[in-house]
C-alpha cells in the first residue's frame, strides 16, 4: 500500500489579499502526515508560493500534479491533497448550468486561474476503484467544492443560513450586532482584531494559565472579494480589459486549455469516468473515492488567524484538525466523522462562524481520518 499526499499552501505574499497561515498548515500537515501516519517525506509534493524554489502552485500546476497524484494512485492506496488558501465562488452561467449549490465552488491559485468544483469532481471521479483520496480544503466557500459528492455533514445544500436564521446567536443583541458588524467587514476582505480569553484554539494558548491566555488575535477571511480578485488578475495577468460579467470567458482566453473555463475543461472526458450506478432520479453517480473535509459551508468564509504574542499564524480549520490529531493517541484512530463533528465543536466554542463539512459516499463516513 503506497501514501502518497500533495499539499498546496498559498499566501499570496506582497498583494492586497496576504494570507499568513496557509504555508504554516501546509508544514504542519506535512509533519502530521510522516509522525502519525507514516508517510515518507519523498511521497509529499508540496506547492507554496512563499519559496521560489518549490513549485508555485499557478493553476496549472495545482491541477497538474493533482492528476499526477490521481493518476498513481492504486488499489489500496491512501492519497491526500490538502490545500489551505483563498477561495470564492462564481455564479451559474444561467438556470440551467447551475449546480446543487447554485454556484461554482473554486479555489483561488497564486496566479488567480481559478479551480472550480466540476474539475475536482472529475479528477475524484478518476481515482481507481480501491483507492481512497482524502482532501482537506482550508478556505472559503469549501463545502461543496466536489461537485456532485453526497453531503454527510453541512448545510450546503439547504438555504443559506443568512436566509434562515432558525437559531440567531445567543450572545445579547449587542454582541448578535457586532457580529453581524464585523461579518460585513470580513465579507469586505478586512482584517478585524480581537482580544480573547480563552477563546483561542488549544494549539495557541495550551498549557498557560488563564491571564497569560489573554492574546491579540489578528483575523481575516480567506476570501477575495470579486472587485479585487479582478484587480489581481490584472496585476497577474498584464491585461486591463477585464469585464466582471464575462470572467470565465476571460480565463479562458488567458489561460487557454490550463483553464478551468476552457470548454468546460473538467467534463470533456466523461465519457472515461467510472460510473457507479444510476440513482433513483435516473442520474449517473460518478465514480466516488474522494473524500473532502470542507473548513466552511458553501456560503461561508474560513478564517486566518495570527497570534500577536507567539507571531503564528495557521488556518482556524487547519488547527482544529491538529488539535484534535494531537489529543488523540497514535494508536486510537479517529473516523471522518467524528473529526468533522470535534472540529465543528472546537470552532464554535472559540466563536468562529465557520462550520466544516464532511462530503462522501456512505462508506467513508466512519472509516477512520486518512488511514
């Protein structure tokens, strides 16, 4: 049984959307993935764009080595791709091209050539049968980002909970406003600070007592507001006429077959896909190894976080995922699902709005996180 893992951590250093702890979970991940689950460091491909001498992970490399990782993979085998970084979503292109969650889910590569979930679903729908692929997606709107994988854990495939407020926060109005405040801000791409006592995750404040736990926290979304993601695509692609209506006609023009936008790149090869069976709706289910532990719900933003005191900096998701690892013995293996419900609990309790979900076909539910 080979392991073989691809980790994509992305700061986007030096723009207007700086992240500072995408690199970070990337290193994390990396030692988790040898320590715990015996991994050899030569079976890790690692893309960030801190270091110029690692592959920079531009779209087309991201997806590239995805299918070179895909592509490896056979039965028994245990593959990984996390990706911590920004993401976004488009809207359908009309009623039709929609999909269940009414957008296209995309993660967002240094050089702004976007990912979207038909692609991650077709690549999923290559893993050979008996290979499992594991993907952790630490950014915006993740849940849902493999189109068409059965939602275990979520609320991505309901009405979005600022349509639906059947629980508003019990923390008084005045609190209940001020978040909804600073949400704006986060929406906007802003950074907000906040003082906590206690409410940092373990990995920041374990192991100090209660005064010494009272840090500075330095918070933003990873997320990139459209106006300013067709800013830096300019900047990225030297091109100045860069309409917001026709975006994905734009990437494909610039990135040509590299392009998510290309033809509608990740369904040209259907026709090769594995298909499971045919659902009661008379639809084909697509071959489905994959699993995907999405940071937040479609409609949702995942955070960076940066601790002032300690200057670390580490995806709020990416961390609860670490936390958890680092309470668990080595011996005692935890399964997909209670990895996602803990991460859930452990967010909420340090007061973050983001809930993760758990995307795959009934088998993996509880089996155990990786291996």
């Amino acid at each position: 049984m080979a392991k073989k893992a691809l980790l994509i951590g992305i700061n986007y250093p030096g723009t207007a959307v700086e992240l500072r702890g995408c690199v970070n979970d990337v290193r994390r991940m990396q030692k988790c993935l040898i320590e715990r689950y015996g991994f050899s460091n030569g079976d890790i491909t690692i893309l960030i764009d801190t270091d110029k001498s690692y592959i920079q992970p531009t779209g087309k490399n991201i997806r590239d080595k995805l299918e070179d990782l895909i592509k490896a993979g056979k039965s028994g085998d245990i593959l990984v791709f996390h990706y911590s970084g920004h993401g976004t979503r488009l809207p359908p292109v009309n009623e039709e091209s929609g999909d269940s969650t009414g957008y296209d889910e995309c993660i967002t590569p240094c050089d702004m050539n976007l990912i979207k979930d038909d692609d991650f679903r077709q690549m999923v729908a290559k893993v050979e049968k008996g290979c499992q692929l594991t993907i952790i997606s630490d950014s915006c709107h993740s849940g849902g980002l493999i189109e068409e994988v059965k939602e275990q854990i979520g609320e991505s495939h309901v009405k979005p909970i600022e349509e639906n407020h059947e629980n508003p926060p019990t923390l008084g109005i005045a609190n209940y406003l001020l978040s909804i405040f600073m949400s704006f801000f986060a929406a906007c791409g802003i950074s907000k600070t906040q003082r906590d006592g206690g409410g940092a995750l373990e990995s920041f404040t374990g192991g100090e007592t209660e005064s010494e736990r009272e840090e500075t926290f330095e918070v933003k979304t990873r997320y990139i507001p459209f106006h300013i993601y067709v800013s830096l695509l300019k900047q990225q692609t030297g091109e100045t006429d860069i309409k917001s209506g026709r975006i994905r006609q734009t990437l494909a023009k610039l990135f040509g077959e590299d392009s998510s936008m290309s033809g509608d790149r990740g369904l040209r090869d259907i026709g090769n896909c594995e298909v499971n069976a045919v659902n009661s709706q008379g639809t084909k289910e697509f071959a489905n190894n994959g699993i995907l532990l999405s940071g937040c719900q479609t409609y949702e933003k995942s955070e960076d976080v940066y601790v002032t005191r300690t200057g670390k900096a580490y995806g709020a998701f990416s961390d609860a995922i670490q936390t958890i690892l680092s309470e668990t013995r080595k011996e005692k293996k935890i399964t997909n699902k209670k990895l996602v419900i803990r991460a859930r609990e452990i967010l909420k309790r340090h007061r973050f709005s983001q809930r993760p979900g758990l995307y795959c076909h009934d088998r993996y539910v509880n089996k155990p996180f990786i291996c």
